[in-house]
C-alpha cells in the first residue's frame, strides 16, 4: 500500500500543478487534487490506482453504455488505424468507415432522418445544428428567422453556441454569450405564447433534449413533443432533438423521441454511439431537409470539424453499434431499467425525504426535499452527502443542485444486471439513512 500511495501522491502532484481540468472549481481543485486517479475499468465497475473498485453508476458522463473493457472497441480502433488513420472528409472526400456508419445511423433513426454530419462530440454537434437551421432559413430568403427557442433547466454542451442554448443559468454565467436564444418553461402553452410574442417569422428552431439530463433528470409533461411537433409545423419553425444522452437506446428505446411519438427535423447524437470509447457526434437531419438543402444552396456551406468523421472513431462507433444490437443491449436496458425504476419507487417509500422520482430507462433520478408534502427544501442541498456517502459504500453518482433542486441522479451500463441494481438501490438505501 505505501508504494500504492505514493504513485497515487506523485500523480495527485502532477494533477495540481499541470492539467486544467474540466467542469471543475478551480480552487478545491488545486486544495484537494484528484480524488480519483482511475487506471482500469471492467463492466459497470471502475478501478482506481489506490485499488478502490467503484460502481460506474452514472457510465461515466452518461456515455460509457456497453460498459468498461470492451476489447472488441480496441481491436476494431487498432485494426483502423493500422489501415488508414486518417483521412480528410471534407469537400468530396470520403473513407469507408464513414460511409458504413451514416448508413448504419440512418437504419437506426426513426422517421426520414437519414444524413449525417459527424463530430467531435455533443457540444459541436449543436453547434452544428444552429449554424445549419440559421443557415437553412438564409437560404430561404427568411434572414430574420434566426432566434433558437430551448428549455429551462436544459444542457446542450458548453461551445459558444451549446452554453448560450442550454437553460441551466449556472452555464451562461459568461458574458457576450452568443445572441438569439430563448429560454422557455417546459408546458406547451408557455411555447405557444412565446412564439406568438416574438413571431413565428423570427424564430429558426426550437430545442430539447427527450428527456433532460445534466438539468435533474426531467420527463417531459404529458404528450408535450407530439404538441412541439403540431406547433413547429405549424409556424414553420424546425425541431432538433438533442438526444446526446438519450440516443442509442439509454431510455430503453433506440431513440428517447421514440417514447413521445415525435419525429424531429434533426437528430444530435454523441456520447453512447461509441459508449465514450473515441470521441465522436454528429447531426442527423431529415430527407426534406437534405433536398432542400440541396435545392437552395450554390456555394460551399462553410461548417466542416478537421475531425468531422474520423475514421478511427467511426470504426469504434459501428463496433459499439454492433454489439448493442448483437447482445440485444436495449432489451436489457428494458429488462434492467424496469428494476430499477421500481428500485426508486421501493426507495421513494421508504424514505420520507423523496419528494420525487423520475425517470426512464436506465437513466433515473431522486429528489430530496425536507418535507414532501409542503414541498420544502433543506436549508443546505444534502444530495451531495448522499452522493458522497454512497462513495463511501463503493457507488459512484451525481448530485443535481441547479435551480433548488436536490437531487440523486444514476445512469449505470447497460450490460448491469439485476443483483447489480439490487445493490445499486440498497447504496441509495443506506446513505439516505446514514445522511438524513
Ligand atoms: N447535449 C446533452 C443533452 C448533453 O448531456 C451533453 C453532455 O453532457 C452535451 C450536449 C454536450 O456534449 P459534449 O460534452 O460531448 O460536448
């Protein structure tokens, strides 16, 4: 163990003195270094240098979905980049892997969503889809139709672009942001008198995630995307899904859009297509808007990533893809995500402190507040001692304190099997009684 602590030491040094980490608070960051240094991963469970084994039960940043270890993913991204590692796709150019996986994600989307533009990730993959609808409606004579309407308590990444559309205040707290957004309350009435305040004709887009994530794990109200849907196409405004966390089965669907009967004009994906083993996102538009797209424009639409559609990632992406689909992945998210959900509810009866859980999938939440039935809250948040407690027992999760929220919020692997939530829900179990 000595020699186990000083590695781990010399390392924490090394951590403090020279790596910026991110979505972090600079100063506990440089007081206390890294609490984790993780060196290996297997299944839902991570290891760190110290040897500690945690439950991986957020997948990381809701993106590790087939689990860790996977060597499959290292094969397929060595045998790629033995091959060919890199090839530019802009202009005319293309490569295999590329062509394979926009095919394989136009199978898999629902509706006529059927063209893909990769990225790096998430934040750039909304980027994308706001420089492409403000684009779109310039090509269409309409310059003025450029205002993006996103929710309150949304997350859409960090990019310019991404901040400035993401609902949760605490991300927009820079200034000179990027102009245009609008923040909306989630009911479809709020939607509806927004529009009519600002005009149809000036708004490009609406945005949401199916279900938020990073804002506390939200479900949307009651049939509101099959009304976002009627309003868009009514006042010609288009609608992009973010399905970063949602996408490629986390809700127990391949689609989270799929639960809600709601067809978007574009689809952003990132994070579980390649279950965070290579970084990679993308825009999925639909046909309509590819043949206009093809109509209206004469010059070269200037958007392109160095890394739109690297091929290494595209490989890990359709062996990632592959295995979801062979080892029927989604069925158990199903099967998995149906225990854990009565887990909550087991936990929401137990405990007089749940004011709520929610939920979908695998991908679910629990709010605490002091007294449920007049809806107070604690004085201070005591999610994040829960959070830490469960640490303790060998659980990793989130606390969610934006907005007065307090709140629980687990995502494990996909590949987690029913014990495995068992002992999920009985971490939660305990800590609530330890904390509160
Ligand atoms: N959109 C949603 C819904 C997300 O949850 C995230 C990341 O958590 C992003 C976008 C940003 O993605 P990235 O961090 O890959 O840029």
């Amino acid at each position: 163990t000595e020699t186990v602590n000083k590695a781990y030491a010399q390392l924490a040094e090394l951590d403090k003195k020279h790596f910026m980490h991110p979505t972090t608070s600079f100063k506990q960051q440089h007081e206390q270094g890294p609490k984790f240094i993780f060196t290996e991963g297997k299944g839902i469970y991570l290891k760190d240098i110290r040897g500690n084994t945690v439950i991986d039960g957020l997948s990381s940043l809701w993106n590790v979905n087939i689990g860790h270890g996977r060597e499959e993913l290292g094969k397929a991204a060595m045998e790629q980049m033995k091959k060919l590692a890199f090839s530019s796709t802009f202009a005319t150019n293309s490569h295999e892997r590329v062509i394979e996986l926009a095919e394989k994600v136009a199978n898999m989307t629902p509706g006529d969503l059927n063209m893909t533009f990769f990225t790096s990730g998430g934040s750039e993959a909304n980027d994308t889809a706001f420089k492409t609808v403000r684009y779109y409606w310039q090509l269409k004579g309409q310059t003025q139709k450029k205002k993006i309407i996103t929710r309150k308590k949304s997350y859409h990444g960090v990019s310019m672009g991404a901040s400035s559309a993401t609902g949760l205040p605490a991300f927009r707290t820079f200034p000179s942001l990027a102009p245009d957004f609008l923040y909306v309350e989630s009911s479809i009435e709020a939607l509806e008198a927004l529009i009519q305040q600002e005009g149809a004709e000036t708004i490009a887009a609406f945005v949401s995630e199916p279900v938020q994530g990073s804002g506390g794990v939200n479900p949307p109200p009651e049939g509101y995307f099959k009304k976002v849907r009627a309003l868009c196409d009514q006042h010609d405004i288009l609608f992009i899904a973010d399905e970063v966390i949602t996408g490629f089965g986390r809700t127990g669907a391949t689609f989270g859009m799929e639960h809600y009967d709601a067809v978007p004009d574009i689809l952003v994906i990132a994070k579980g297509i390649t279950s965070g083993y290579a970084p990679l996102g993308g825009m999925v538009i639909s046909e309509k808007l590819k043949n206009e797209l093809i109509d209206l424009s004469d010059g070269v639409y200037m958007h392109g990533y160095t890394y739109s559609g690297h091929p290494m990632c595209c490989a890990v992406a359709l062996e990632n893809l592959r295995i979801i689909e062979e080892e029927n992945l989604i069925e158990n998210v199903r099967k998995m995500g149906a225990e854990f959900q009565k887990g909550f509810q087991w936990l929401a009866d137990r405990h007089d402190v749940i004011g709520d859980t929610r939920g979908i999938g695998l991908l679910g939440a629990v709010e605490i507040m002091k007294d449920p039935e007049t809806k107070t809250r604690f004085d201070e948040p005591v999610s994040v001692k829960v959070i830490e407690e469960a640490l303790k027992h060998g659980l990793l999760g989130r606390s969610i304190i934006y907005e007065g929220q307090d709140t629980l919020a687990f995502a494990p692997p996909f590949c987690i099997n029913k014990e495995e939530v068992a002992t999920i829900i009985s971490i939660i179990d305990q800590s609530l009684t330890t904390v509160l």
